[in-house]
C-alpha cells in the first residue's frame, strides 16, 4: 500500500515518545512518534520535536488520523521559539515552545514569589528569540486581604512598566481582568509560563472553563507551588485563540547569547547604552557608563540591573526554589 503523506501538522503535546498532532484551524487530534532519522538527530536537544513544530510526515500503512498511526519525518523551518539551558548535569537545550505569537509570564501579587532574575531571563530569551511577551500579575484578588504584598505587587509593575512591557492585572478566582487579557490572546497561540504555584492552569481554566486543568493550592510551609502540568501542552479557546500550558520551570539558563549582545535584549538599558563611552562597554565597571549613571539616577531600576550583572556573570543560572 503506498504511503500516504501530510504536511504542516501542529504539535499540541509530547508524552515520552509520543507526539499529539492536528491541523490547524481543525482540533482533530491524532498520535505520531518520531522517524529513526529524527531520534539520531536528538543532539544536545532534549526534545528534538516542541510544542508548536509544524511538521510533515506520513501515516503507517493501514493507518490514519482516525487509528492514530503516523510518523513525523520532517520539522518545517520555526517562526520563532523559545530555549532554555537545563539546569542540571547533562547541561542540554530545551524548547519551550515553537512558533508563538505570545508568551505571557504569570508572577503571583502575594505567593510564591517570582526572583527578578528568574523573570528577566525570560523577557531576554523572549527578547532574542523574537517573541513578544507581556507581564501578567495574577492572584490580584488576594491584595484586599494580605496588603503586606501590596508593595510587592507594586514593585513588578513599576519595575517592568519602566523597562517598556505591559503589565495586566487579573484574578484567576475572581474573574477580574480577565476580558482584556481573553482579547489580547484571541486567534494568537501563546504561552503560559511561570514558576509552579502562579496559577498558570487555573488562568487556563478560567479563560475557558470547559478546559478543566488540574490544579492545587501553594503549599503553605514553604509558599511554594506544587506540579499540576507535567508535560507542555496546547489547548484550544472557546473564545479563539490556543494557549500552550506549561509545568512549572525551575531555572533558566540562557544559550546561544554571548556578554557583548546580553545588554541588547534589556530594552532600557541598550536605550542608554548609546551614551557610553565605550562602544564595547558591558556595563559593569567601566568609566563614563551612561547605564551606570541611569541607574544611580533611578532612571533603570536597580532590580533589572541587578539582574543584568547576574546573567553577565553565570549565564547558565540556577535552579529557583518552586
């Protein structure tokens, strides 16, 4: 029987070897598991194959969508994506995701707390990998009776309204905010990402109730969240649109990014890196740095600075508390 072959399939979802497949617009999903060729090419990758990869392939003979029989021979060239460094011993890549319009980081206005240096390695990953991100300050709802986050939650807006990104604020439990953010993601696939515990599903599941992720309250010994997603995983909207939710991310190193172009992806601080006396300048300690001198003069806040010397530093990174 001879082969039948598709074209410009979308990954939705990566369990082991197995592989969730439709073509977009259409929600039909279908199983495949990657050609011989493709596992040898693994490389340094953890998963050669992302959530959003369009990709080609050809149903096994005496298979179709329908009996989930089909092999993924080719990845069509990405849009964009999104990498991270493991933190772990085998120091490989991962994809985050493949050609997205949107990556949307969930920070949480009173628990667990996001580290600035894990949010910054972020928007600068987002930042070179050509993806535009937005801030979205979750669990808002919760100020009214906890106001020793207030000025937290202040912080993350002030800190990242400065640097240039929007800041949304909603409420998972409440409902507040939710209208704007639903628009901003309609007929768009973005990512849902953050550490374990911000209410990424439970944001899921309120854009669309008729989703049902699992969800779990923080633990309240160490505030920190619990694992509810295991694996990346794209979900279609009622209202239109796809989110990819995301498991909580420990650490994010940052690849592929050398000390002299880290400064570019911080949007504030390249901005005024064109006064420096230096054209090589990093910022860290040479003389007539007009960066320096907007930080001293509150012009950059100290917290995104602080993250730049850190990265500049250790751009692998380490593991954050989840």
């Amino acid at each position: 029987m001879e082969q039948q072959h598709f074209q410009n399939a979308t990954v939705i979802k990566q369990t082991g070897s197995l592989y969730r497949l439709t073509f977009l617009p259409r929600w039909e999903p279908f199983t495949a598991i990657l050609s011989g060729r493709l596992r040898l090419e693994k490389g340094k990758l953890t998963n050669p194959v992302a959530v959003g990869d369009r990709v080609n392939g050809f149903w096994q003979p005496g298979g179709n969508h329908r009996k989930e029989k089909a092999v993924i021979t080719q990845i069509n060239p990405r849009v964009n994506y999104l990498i991270r460094k493991s933190v772990n011993l085998s120091r490989q890549a991962h994809i985050i995701a493949a050609n997205i319009d949107r990556a949307c980081v969930i920070l949480s206005a009173t628990e667990p707390k996001t580290p600035f240096p894990f949010i910054d390695r972020f928007l600068v990953t987002c930042q070179a990998y050509s993806v535009p991100a937005t801030i979205i300050l979750n669990k808002t709802d919760q100020l009214e009776w906890a106001p020793q986050y207030r000025s937290q939650a202040g912080q993350y807006r002030d800190v990242y309204q400065r640097a240039g990104y929007t800041v949304m604020e909603v409420s998972a439990r409440t409902g507040a905010g939710i209208e704007p953010l639903s628009e901003l993601l309609k007929g768009k696939i973005s990512l849902l990402s953050g550490i374990s515990g911000v209410g990424k599903s439970a944001l899921a599941n309120r854009l669309d109730p008729k989703l049902k992720l699992k969800t779990a309250p923080i633990s309240l010994a160490h505030m920190t969240g619990k694992h509810t997603t295991t694996y990346y995983e794209m979900h279609p909207l009622g209202t239109g649109g796809y989110i990819i939710d995301s498991p909580g991310i420990k650490g994010f190193g940052l690849l592929e990014m050398t000390k002299e172009e880290l400064s570019h992806y911080f949007p504030e601080i390249f901005a005024a890196s064109a006064s420096c006396r230096f054209n090589s300048c990093l910022h860290a300690g040479e003389p007539d740095c007009a960066v320096r001198d907007a930080v001293e003069e509150g012009l950059i806040p100290a917290e995104r600075y602080d993250s730049y010397l850190k990265m500049l530093e250790d751009p692998e990174g380490g593991k954050y508390r989840t």
